[in-house]
C-alpha cells in the first residue's frame, strides 16, 4: 500500500519512459531466462494491473494473478475484528501456490535489483532443476547500499558461513545511515552501531516447488502466536530463519539456503523523497546504454 510513500508506489512511473521499477523488473527477469511472472495483489488493485500487462508484457512473457486475501487463511484460523493490514510476504508467496509449479523467484514490485541479480538468481535455479534435495537461494546486498536518505528503513540482517550458506536472518528496524556505517535503534532506545558492509536481504528469493508446504506450516505457528495481533505480519525472512533453525532448509531435513552474491545495485522507493534519485539512477543506466531509453519500443 506505501504507507510512508503516501500512494501505491509500485505504479509510480519512473524511467524515461513512464516505466514504473515493476517494469524494469520483468525486463531483467525475461533477460535472464524467467518464463512466467505472477503478479500477487489485492483484487482493488486487479484493473490496474491487467491494463499495464496487457500493454506491456503480455506478448513477452506469461502472465498470471494471485490474490492475497485477509480470508485466506488455513483451516481452524479466522480474521480478528478490526484487522484491515495483509498477513505479510509469507502469506504473500502462499497466496501465489497455484499459478506456480516450478523453481521460482520472489522480489518485491518497489525494489529495483540490477540485470546481474536476475541472472545470478536465474542460473542457480536452473543448477536446481533434477535434483533431489536442492538449494534455496537468497541475493544478498551490502547494506551501505540499502539504506535511504529519507529516513529508517527495515533490513534482514544475514549471518553467512564459510560456504556460502545463509545461517541466520534477523529482521532489524530503524536502520539508518550513521557516518560511514549505519545503526539500528530497537523500540526500547537501545542503538546497535554496524558497520555498513553487513548482507542483508531485500527479499530476492529463490525457491523450488516445495517451499510451499513449509511457508504454510511456519505460517500457522504465526497465526497461533500472533494471529490476534491486528497488525502483526509474518515477513518471508523470519519464516525462512525459522525454517534454517529448524533444520528445514539448513541442509539437515531439506533444501539450504545459498547466499547468492552481485555486484548489481540496489536502490527503491521507500519514501516518495525517494523517487527523485531512483529517476536520476535509472536515468544514469539507460545513458550507460544498460536499458533502451524505451523498454517496450
């Protein structure tokens, strides 16, 4: 919804072409070899989704809904009085289930990743397809490149072996820019120093068929702690930081998490102050001749 942006930023025409970043996504994910993109939105939202695929990427990649509904909730679970919010990214890619039965990727529609990121993200995917156990994968940035100059933003904090594996993602709060590095300031006051270089994840996602049955899962373990909260969210990186502790995807009883690393950069509309450097950055690609001055020409 773009709370702090104050609109529906995903629709919000960016490149020189009034190409919104939702755009520039499916470009780069058609250049790296995706095949299909599902679209998980509220049913207001539906016109105005089908009007821009239908213009603009219906002749070049399959297109296809899902709708994340406050009633679509497992069996024995019901809405509380008064919640209006969504459940979260978890319930977001449950949402999508039936319009996906292969490897898949996960990005949020505001955030703008780089071509490197879809295709690194692409090509462990495809190393995925015909075996038995598989790896998830997750791209990870450097948080000094995350973070926005127009106030604190949420980032998960990645902890990553030796191998390349993630082993532990937390959720941080009110992160901003601190000099050269960043800090993060918890709810009670408490100011955590970091040194900017840290990974962290902007929900770049790689998943086979079978994370489906564990999000379901961790996502009924949130309805029973929190499902009475009116604004609690089940967000995809504590759900898969659940699923590493629980040896579900470490390795032990299914797929691991490998940390996928690009050199693309990362930049999004957090706030509407925002948008004015996305423009120029994108602006910089397309003069770099990264992107045609018109995507769909």
């Amino acid at each position: 919804m773009g709370s702090r942006y104050g609109g529906l930023k995903q629709m919000d025409p960016v490149g020189p072409g009034g190409e919104t970043i939702l755009e520039y996504s499916v470009f780069d994910a058609v250049r790296a070899g995706f095949g299909k993109v599902v679209f998980v939105i509220r049913r207001d939202f539906e016109r105005a989704f089908r009007e821009m695929a239908a213009e603009r990427f219906e002749e070049r990649i399959e297109v296809a809904y899902a709708f994340q509904e406050l009633e679509d909730l497992p069996k024995g679970f019901a809405v509380p009085e008064g919640r209006t919010k969504p459940w979260g990214t978890t319930h977001a890619v449950l949402a999508a289930k039936g319009a996906v039965s292969t490897s898949f990727a996960v990005i949020n529609a505001d955030d703008f990743y780089g071509a490197e990121s879809y295709a690194v993200l692409g090509r462990h995917l495809d190393g995925q397809v015909g075996t038995s156990a598989g790896e998830y994968g997750m791209v990870g940035f450097e948080l000094r490149g995350t973070l926005s100059d127009s106030g604190v933003v949420a980032r998960g904090l990645c902890r990553v072996d030796g191998h390349g594996l993630l082993e532990s993602i937390v959720e941080l709060f009110n992160v901003e820019r601190d000099g050269v590095g960043a800090k993060t300031t918890s709810p009670t006051g408490e100011v955590t120093e970091l040194t900017g270089n840290e990974t962290v994840s902007m929900n770049m996602w790689g998943f086979t068929p079978a994370v489906f049955g564990q999000l379901r899962e961790r996502f009924e373990s949130f309805l029973e702690r929190q499902g009475g909260d009116v604004k609690s969210e089940c967000y995809l990186p504590n759900t898969v930081n659940e699923l590493i502790r629980g040896g579900q995807a470490s390795g032990l009883d299914g797929p691991r998490v490998r940390v996928l690393r690009t050199s693309a950069r990362w930049f999004g509309v957090t706030y509407r102050e925002d948008r004015a450097m996305v423009v120029e950055e994108i602006g910089k690609l397309v003069a770099s001749g990264a992107y045609p001055a018109r995507l769909w020409a």
